[in-house]
C-alpha cells in the first residue's frame, strides 16, 4: 500500500483549509503554498508548513506545476492534494506528480485525460452503454461541417468547447440563422480559456435539471454512490446552490443514477473521489453531461446527510486502502443545502468585487457549517475566483434546512465588497425554490437582471436610516469631542431645525432631510415618503432602532463617509456626498477611464493619438478569470495611454486619458 505521512495542498482559499483539516484530524503534517496575495491568508496560518511559490497570478504561482513539485521536495511532502480548480483536473500535473515518487491524491492521469475532453468522454460513456444527449462528437472541427450536423440535428442546440467547463465555450442557440456566429464565439472562448477550440454539438434539453452523482473507487475494484445533489440554481452556467437529496428525484430513479454513474466510472477504471453529471429532463430521462474527475465545492451536502469525511475517503484510498463502506453500508438522512458566498455583484453581470474585507461576522447556529477561507481585514486579491465561502444547512428535512440556511445567512455580515448574499436569499425564499420546482433556468425565470438592481439598491427606508445613522453618529462624534452626555444631543428646540444632506448610493444621489425629534428620535423625508427613526443604540457595529413603531436591529459599519448597513437582507453602502462638488449632469463622460478593480490588462486597442467615440473598446481588463472592457465615453482623442498588455493594476487607477472633442 502506498502510504505518506506529510500532504502538501496545492490550493488556496477555503478548499486547503478544508482538506488541512481532515489531514490535521487523521494525523497527517500539512503543508500549504502561498502566493504574494495570500501571504498571510487562513490557509497558510492553518497549515504545519507553507511554502511560497511566487507573484500573485495564478498562471506564476498557482498553476506552475514545477513551482509546486519544488515546494513538495523542499517541505518532505510524500503526498500532494490538489483541491479543486487550478491543477486538480490536469492530467500533466498528476502524471508529473507520480514522476516525481509523489502520491497524487485524485484518479490516475489517463482517466483525467479521457474525462477532461468531452468529445473523448462521451464516446466512451456511449460505448460503455450511459445514456447520453443525441449531438454530434467527431473529431471533424470544421464550421462548416459542425453548422450542418447542427441543422441535422434540430434546435435548440447547444454548442461546448470539448477541453474544460465552466460555462466557458457554451452557447445556446435556437435557430440556425445563430449558428455560425455561436460556433466562432464559442470557439475563440474555448481557445482562450483552455487552448483548445475543438467543439461539439447537443440537443439542448430544455426545462431540464442539473443532478450529479457522487462517486469513489479504490484499487481494488470498489465502486459505490453517494447519491446525487442538485446543482440546478446557476448564473452563467455556474452553479451557486447546491442540495442532495434532490426533490425531482425518487428512490427508484436515484437507484438507477447511481448504478449507471457506477457503471461510468468502472467503464474507465477510475480511482478516488469523482462526479457523474446528468441532464434530467422533465420526463425523468437523464443524459450524461461530464465527468469531474476531483472533489467537488459542492461535497459538503453529501457529507452532511451521509456523515461522511469525504476527504477521508480520498486519503484512505490514495493510501491504498479499500473503500470504507460498501453501497449496502451507504444511508442517508435528512436534507442539505449550499450556496456559494461569492464576492461579485449580481446586478452589474456578476461583476467580480476585489477589496478589503472590513466586517466579516459568521454565525453560528444548529446545523449550519461555514466552509471559508478569509479573514476580516484580509483584501480580497484579483486573481482567483469570486467564492469566499459556502454556507451549508442540514436538518431532517428540506424546509428545515432551508430555514436554517435562510437565517444563517441573514446573520452573515460581510462589510468592504459587494456580494451575492442579496440575490442568495432572494432565491431561497422564492415560491419556485420553497416548492423544490425548478431547473436550471431559474436565474433567467425568476431573477432576471432587469430585477436583481432592486436587490441592491438601498430602498427609501434603508436611506432614511442611513440618513438618521450618520446625523446620530456625527452627534455622537461631537459630543464626546466635547466630554458631553449623548442623552444631551438635540436637546434643544432652538437646534432642531432640519438638515438637509445629500447621500449616494450605487452612482445615484438624493437629496434628504433629518428633522431632530429628540436626543434619538429624527423625522426623515425621502421623496415624498418621511419616516419616524429612533437611533437606540448605535455601539460595537449593532444597530437598534426603531421605524413606524417597529423596533429592529442592523450590522453597521462607519468607513469614512460610507455607512454600511445590513439588517439581514443584505449589504447596503450609503455615502454621505452632502459636501462634494456636484456631479455632471449634462450625459457627458469625464474622459477618464479608471480601472474597476485591481487585474491585469489583457489587449490594448488602441494608441496615443488615435481618435475615439463614446463605446469603442479600448483596453480589456482580466480580473477573477473574467474579462472587462474599458470603452471610451466621450468623442476625441487618446492623450493617455499608462499601460501596456501584462500590466498589473490597482483598482481607481487611471488606465486612459481622452481628450474630448471640443464643440462650438
């Protein structure tokens, strides 16, 4: 048996804290990597060792198969675990690892190989009897060629790039008129994104749900299911709430998934920890999809309804060891759910959101487990992806976990970035989710972008408790300036007179006006709309107040003008501008083009001199594996041009002058 006692975690974020942990309970020395960004990041604090592996972009440090075997033969490391992600599905890097006489805690390269090209995975999978979604899988790349296998086949189709996943190189098209224009985008995806434009096309099954099958095999012929999870709420083709057991599927239909996902892995002799993932259309006919052939983010909802350590299981049989239990000793109880806390905003495309954590506050309640691997005060670095955390609720059946999960996330508070807390709850507490009675289209059903701004944008009640929070506070400032009694505040009805300020919110001002009631009452008009507001306590970032006779409480956080403001439905930045300079209203742009966030810059189009209109691209920005355009809003000239591809940015700084066209 192959046998280590000391594993490195090629990863970052919260999957290396994870796996140290198993690693660290089990008795195993832990070794962890760090970029520059992650210096002092939990995993590196959670790990026995760390070792430095380079700059902050994953493509010098992360992703750097030789970085990685050097940091293993530095630390003594017999064992390397790859999380998810980065290296963990890449067939040279489990090939290199066995090179090196270390032990590559995932399947063997040849099964990474043949699963990591859907083309390849999915003639195997028909050979091996799988049932999968008609298309066309030859090797033939030609336009042409694959746009009349398209028409032959019928739409809606869906185009994917064989190498990778994601969402990235998909399109769906509905007829053929969009063919050709699909093929090339998703081919000039694919080849950016994994150097591969190879394509292939499938019916689109539509109304369909999205249900993997877990998996495990050992070296000795033992293979078993854990049941399925349901990964159907997805934007961008990326999922963001995940539950097992899933409610479309009965026991009947679950037994036949796992046997045939069963029968999936041993068609290519797999070994250790993998997933099965299927189409299931609304008749109860499941297609494959693919093959993930490493842990999934998603594994803590297996692990929570069978009680199992999953990443045990992948230790014990990278060791050699024979699976735990056999599929007759696999049970399952109750339900679990997760979502994935990303730091993006789901209103402006699921922008990705770099900055410095400034309130991180976790909760901690009966059956809710926060897998995450931040800190408060950490910066959220540019370069990775958006997930900070995931939060996960068990309980004996499905509305008890989501309950669970529904007030955990409510008492979350993440202050500093923007995140998708907003639009998780939203979802969970939507008819079609509490029914358990959607599919993957329930983003573009039930939270299209034309509504997901409402969520974030801070309602007139929001704004006239900001309004009377910042009065409050700036009373408060005053009066222990002074060494006076804040019960003394607005005390006097000669100083009672209303104060007009002007405050921000996500680029859109307003005026409103605080009337001082008493020492911790204030009147707030907003519009049309005043409100009574008492300031009750306001100490150690928590809110008491009380609006319209209802008492409530808030997270609260002061940084600067900016008041942030969470009484659980989620974060609302409110910034007192009252004493800037007006804005321009005349619909001109400024000419000045700033970075939206830290990245770095992936194509420059344009040069000094060269004449510009309101929407040309001029620069592309990378930042958390999406892409940005900087495009120019005024009619003229490039003055400025500060950077060139490669250049790493910082957020706010200036990218591109113009100088705009003078009119007469």
């Amino acid at each position: 048996m192959e046998r280590f006692k000391k594993v490195l975690i090629a990863n970052r974020g919260e999957i290396a804290v994870r796996v140290i942990r198993t690693c660290q309970r089990l008795g195993y020395r832990t070794v962890a990597v760090f970029s520059e960004a992650d210096r002092a990041a939990p995993h590196v604090l959670a790990a026995d060792e760390a070792v430095a592996i380079g700059p902050s972009p994953a493509k010098e440090s992360y992703l750097v198969i030789g970085k990685i075997l050097e940091a293993a033969k530095a630390s003594g490391a017999e064992a390397i675990h790859p999380g998810y992600g980065f290296l963990s599905e890449n067939a040279d890097f489990a090939r290199a690892c066995r090179d090196a006489g270390l032990v590559f805690i995932g399947p063997e390269a040849e099964a990474i190989t043949l699963m990591g090209n859907k083309r390849q995975a999915k003639l195997r999978m028909i050979a091996a009897g799988v049932p999968c979604i008609p298309g066309y899988e030859a090797s033939d790349l030609d336009d042409e060629a694959l746009a009349t296998e398209g028409e032959r086949i019928g739409f809606p189709l869906m185009v994917k790039a064989a190498a990778g996943g994601g969402g990235r190189g998909m399109r769906l098209v509905h007829e053929a008129a969009q063919l050709r224009a699909a093929l090339r985008a998703a081919r000039s995806e694919a080849e950016n994104a994994f150097g591969s434009g190879e394509l292939i096309l499938e019916k689109a099954v539509l109304d369909a749900r999205h249900v993997e099958v877990q998996v495990f095999a050992d070296a000795h012929g033992n293979v078993v299911h854990l049941g399925e999870r349901d990964c159907s709420v997805q934007r961008r083709h990326q999922k963001i709430v995940e539950e097992s057991p899933s409610p479309a599927v009965s026991p009947a239909l679950r037994a036949r998934m796992g046997e045939v996902a069963v029968a999936a892995a041993r068609a290519i002799g797999y070994r250790g920890a993998g997933t099965i993932e299927f189409l299931l259309a609304p008749s109860g006919d499941f297609y494959f999809m693919e093959m993930n052939t490493r842990l999934q983010v998603e594994h803590p909802v297996t692990e929570l309804i069978t009680g199992l350590d999953l990443v045990e299981w992948q230790l014990r049989v990278a060791a050699g060891e024979r699976l735990p239990r056999a599929q007759a000793e696999v049970s399952a109880s109750g339900h679990a759910i997760e979502v994935r806390l990303c730091a993006e905003d789901p209103a402006k495309g699921y922008a990705p959101q770099a900055g410095r954590l400034l309130t991180w506050t976790l909760p901690a309640r009966e059956g809710v487990r926060i897998d995450h691997g931040v800190r408060e005060g950490q910066e959220i670095p540019p370069f990775y992806d958006s997930m900070q955390a995931k939060v996960i609720a068990h309980g004996p059946d499905r509305e008890t976990a989501r309950r669970r999960l529904v007030e955990a996330l409510r008492e979350l508070t993440v202050f500093g970035v923007t995140t998708n807390k907003n639009l998780l709850l939203s979802v969970l507490e939507h008819a079609a989710f509490r029914s358990g009675e959607y599919d993957t289209a329930f983003i573009a059903k039930h939270a299209p972008a034309s509504e997901v701004e409402g969520l974030y944008q801070a309602d007139a009640k929001v704004r006239a408790l900001a309004a009377a929070v910042l009065f409050h506070g700036e009373g408060l400032k005053l009066a222990d300036t002074a060494g006076l009694d804040a019960s003394l505040l607005n005390w006097n009805t000669a100083y009672r007179h209303p104060v007009r300020m002007k405050l921000a919110s996500r680029g859109a001002e307003e005026d409103v006006i605080v009337q001082p009631v008493s020492p911790e009452a204030y009147t707030v008009t907003v519009g049309d709309a005043s409100f009574d507001v008492s300031v009750l306590r306001l100490s150690g970032g928590v809110l008491d107040f009380s609006s319209g006779g209802t008492r409530g409480r808030a997270r609260y956080l002061r940084d600067g003008d900016t008041l942030w403001l969470d009484s659980g439905a989620g974060a609302h930045a409110v910034t007192d501008v009252t004493f800037r300079p007006p804005s321009r209203s005349d619909g001109v742009g400024s000419g000045r083009l700033s970075a939206p966030m830290d990245g770095r810059i992936l194509r420059v189009d344009t040069r000094v001199g060269a004449a510009v209109k309101p929407g040309d691209v001029l620069l592309v920005l990378e930042a958390m594996k999406m892409e940005f355009q900087v495009v120019a809003d005024v009619t003229g000239t490039v003055a400025e041009l500060n950077v060139s591809v490669g250049s790493q940015v910082r957020a706010k700084q200036l990218l591109v002058a113009l100088a705009a066209e003078k009119t007469a």
